[in-house]
C-alpha cells in the first residue's frame, strides 16, 4: 500500500517538475525577445550550481531526518516555483512600464530574481530526487532487490510519460490562451501539488516505521584524527579553529564538506559505475534541442519530429521492461553488461549516418584556407558537399539552432516557423540511419541507467547515501555541460558528425568503465566463492 502512495506521489511531482522545466525555457526566451541568451545563462547557472552545490546538498540529506529533508525541499521548491510564476506573471503584464523604471535596470532584477528563483527550485528539486529515489525506496522495498528493481523501473516509466504528457499539457494552454495563463495554470498546479505531495510523504512516512531510523553520519576528518591519536598512543587532537571568524569558519567546513563527498564518491566500490553513467551525458544523440535543431537542417519536419520523439519514449519504456527480465535471469551486472553492448550496438547505426549519403558534413571547413588554389580547391569540395544540407535562410552556413524570431514549442520539440518547406535533401539515409540509431539505443540506454542507479542503491551504506548521490548529480551536470561546450565549438551542421564521433567516443569511454567495474565485480565475487 505505502508502494502506491509513493507512486502517487511520484506522478506529481514529476509531472510538476516537468512542466516547470518545459514553461521556464519558453518563458525566458519569450521575456528577451525570443533570444536565447537568458534561456543560456539560466542553464549555466543551474549546472554550475548543481556541480558546486552537490555534494552540499547531499550531505544535509544525510544528516537530516527523513521527513524534515521531504517536507522542506517540497516546500521551498513548491514556493519558489509559486513566487517565480508570480513575478513572471507581472512582468508579463507591466512589461513596457518595467522597461521605463529606473532607465530599463528593473527589468533585469525581474530577470536576476526570476532565475534565482528558478534555480532554488532546481535544487529543492534535486535534494527531493536524492532523498526519495535514492533513500526512501530503498528502505520502502525493505532492500529486497527485486522489490528494489520493479519501483525503480515504474518510476522511470512514470518518467518517461510524464516527459511527454507535461510539456503538452503546458504547451497547449500557453498556446491556446497566453504566457500569463500559462503562469497561472503552474501555479496554481504547484499550490495544490503542494498539499497532494504533502499528504503522501507524510502518510508514507508514518506507514513505514523503517525511514524514521537514520544511522548518525560520522566526520571523516574526525575520524582520520582519532584513528591517528590511537595509533599513536594519544588522545584525539582538538582543532583550534574557534579564533577564526565565523564566515572563515563557515567557508572552511562547506570546502571540507564538498572534498569529503567527492572523497567519499571516489572510494565507493561502484565509482566506476558511476562515472560511466556520467559520461553518457556528454553525447548530442538525444532528443533535446541541439538533435532538433540538426533535424531541421536536414529537411524533417516538426510533426515528424514528435512523432518520432513518440517512438522514442516507446522505445524507453521498452528498456524498463527489458531491464526487469535480464536482472531476474542474467543479474544486475550481467544485465549493466546487456545493455552497455545494445547501446552501443545500436550507436553505430548513428557513426554510419555520418558516413551515408545525405550527410552533410564537411571537414574541410575545420580547415583553414593557406593558398589560393588550396582555398579555390575546399571551396569547390564545399559547394559539392553542402547541397546535401536542408538550406535555411541566409545560406548554408547556419548554426543548429537558427533564428527563432517566430517559435512554437511542443514536447520539448522546437517549430520553427521561418524554415523554407519547399526544398528537400539530395538523401534521407543519413537521417534516417541518425534518428534509427538515437531511438534504438534508448532501449539499451534506460536499461544500463536502472542497472547503475540500483547498483548505487545497494552497494553505497545508508549514512553516505545522500552525498554520493549528490556528487554523482554534480558529475552529470558537469559531463552535459561539455556537451554544449562541443556544440558552441562546432555549431554548425556540417560539423554534426564531428559531434556524433565524439558523442560516441565518450559513451564509449564510460561502457568500458563499467566494463572494468563489471570484471572487478566478478574477480571479487569468485574470490569469495573460493574462501
């Protein structure tokens, strides 16, 4: 029964936090006549303070009680969520008269605060994730693995059609009625998501007497000192810090608490696991807006493009059952094994679209023009492999993401309105071989995610639980951001399969961490069979 109360609980706020990360980017874009400037610094500031803040935030998971951790991530993400919606709801209306106060500089604290804000939630939100996906179902299960495996994988289903479903649902309201409306209707959904979400943890709370029992979190520095005042004979050494002042005291324990979470990251027996994990977040196979953008280059239309995203949450869906029945016949790492070979397996169906007919990549753009006839020569070798690109306006040297100076935003796919229609590529296999390789490896993909997050789940004790899991937060987050640095570096569609390359070499890179992982798994596991 507690199973489907956190379940309920998960449906909202996923599906709330959907919605918010779907509406924020839209609104933001829209705020600075639809640029892309603060919808960049708003990721930036998210990221870079989820890497910084990270392991921070996992160690106030560990040393608070459970329920105090739910309750007060709930409510500061809720609320900032509640008051962002608010300022953007009268900057939406008072715009113009913002925009005359204090010579425009208003207008920026608007924007200073609505970022803020946002990314306050952003970290209530991660503390809630940690805390729940990675502590409370644990203990719910009663650390029965396979009890552990089914939650694990019908979160990520919830996951995935919560991906779809959200931003729909937010999209068409904003569209039908108006950005103030689609403020409105956040939040009010955060307001009443509040006591619903409220409701469930405290009952899940009080039916499982399990989560009220915490063991005390122990200081390592501590005992690294305690241990040497043994073997030496002596008492423990008292540290004489109380001559500081209290902000030097303060900026010291956050710098010893974050190099004692990526300390405590770097021995657990599952780091390398988890670094592989990390390192799948450097790659542009995915459906977000650089592969959307690439899309549109190359002749697909938007319909095409959600269903293909359609397809694509099909297909992930697909790796959570896939997930279920290789752990109960292969085991869990055996099953990481599985689905490491599928994912790569079916990448190489994206490394061949580079090579296909219809791609458009060049690299002689990569290289500068030394003499006249070299120049004469590349500009002939461009012109012959660039009517392959989808022409846009202003030539075929366009970024991924051209100007969206008229936009519509669907499923976290974006419509451009300005992309000529008339004008198709010389092929589709390219296309076609890109988007077969990005939906198949999905199943592969989810799959070896659920076999890395249980593996963290058992294998890290219960006192560190909340610090590795933020540092592994911070290693995503920090693995994505090289993704953008990549594109900002190539941004133009004959550089895509440069990107494809790369992308594969880092997935790459991470499987064979886990692929060492797995053979120290098994070397231990037969060491033990042998005593």
């Amino acid at each position: 029964m507690h199973n489907i109360k956190l379940l309920f609980y998960v449906i909202f706020f996923k599906q709330g936090d959907r919605m918010w990360h779907f509406a924020i980017s839209v609104f933001l874009i829209e705020l600075y006549g639809r640029n892309l400037l603060l919808t960049a610094v708003f990721g930036l500031v998210v990221a870079g303070s989820v890497l910084l803040l990270g392991a921070l935030i996992g160690d106030w998971v560990d040393r608070n009680p459970r329920n105090k951790v739910a309750h007060a991530s709930l409510f500061i993400q809720n609320i900032s969520v509640t008051i962002c919606s608010i300022v953007l709801m009268l900057v939406f209306l008072y715009k113009q008269r913002i925009e005359q106060i204090w010579d425009g500089w208003l207008t920026v604290v608007c924007y200073t605060v609505v970022i803020v804000l946002a990314d306050v939630a952003n970290l209530a939100s991660t503390a809630l994730t940690i805390a729940i996906q990675r502590d409370w179902i644990v203990v719910i299960t009663g650390y029965n693995r396979g009890h552990l495996a089914g939650m694990n994988a019908t979160m990520r289903r919830i996951d995935q059609v919560t991906n779809i479903l959200a931003p729909l649902a937010v999209g068409q309201v904003m569209t039908l009625a108006s950005n103030v409306v689609g403020c409105g209707f956040i939040l009010g959904w955060n307001l009443v998501s509040l006591i619903v979400e409220f409701f469930f943890l405290s009952r899940v709370y009080r039916i499982v007497p399990a989560l009220s029992i915490k063991p005390p979190v122990e200081d390592e520095d501590e005992d690294e000192d305690q241990a040497q005042g043994i073997i030496q004979g002596q008492p423990k050494p008292v540290r004489k810090i109380t001559n500081l002042p209290l902000c030097f005291r303060r900026f010291r324990w956050l710098v010893s608490t974050c190099k004692d979470g990526w300390r405590a990251y770097y021995r657990q027996p599952v780091f390398l696991a988890g670094m592989g994990l990390a390192f799948l977040y450097t790659t542009v196979l995915g459906f977000d807006c650089i592969t959307t953008g690439y899309a549109y280059t190359q002749g697909i239309s938007g319909s095409l493009l959600s269903l293909l995203m359609g397809v694509s949450a099909i297909t992930g869906l697909m790796g959570t059952v896939m997930f279920t029945r290789l752990r109960k016949t292969y085991g869990l790492v055996n099953t990481g094994i599985i689905s490491s070979c599928l994912h790569l397996g079916c990448l190489l169906l994206c490394v061949c679209s580079v090579f296909a007919p219809g791609s458009p990549m060049d690299l002689s753009l990569l290289v500068p023009s030394i003499t006249p006839n070299s120049s004469t020569e590349l500009g002939g070798m461009t012109s012959q492999r660039q009517k392959h690109t989808y022409p846009l306006r202003g030539g075929s040297n366009q970024p991924l993401l051209p100007d969206r100076s008229s936009i519509h935003w669907t499923n976290n796919t974006v419509l451009f309105d300005n992309v000529p229609s008339g004008t198709a590529p010389e092929s589709y296999i390219s296309i076609i071989l890109l988007f077969l390789g990005v939906i198949t490896a999905r199943i592969g993909l989810w799959s070896f995610d659920l076999t890395v997050t249980q593996l963290l789940q058992e294998n890290i004790c219960e006192s560190e639980r909340g610090v590795v899991n933020g540092v592994q937060s911070s290693m995503n987050y920090l693995m994505d951001l090289l993704h953008f640095i990549m594109v900002i570096s190539a941004p133009q569609p004959q550089h895509f399969g440069i990107l494809v390359i790369i992308s594969v070499l880092f997935i790459t890179t991470g499987h064979t961490m886990y692929f060492f992982y797995a053979h120290k798994d098994v070397q231990k596991e037969h060491k033990g069979n042998l005593l």
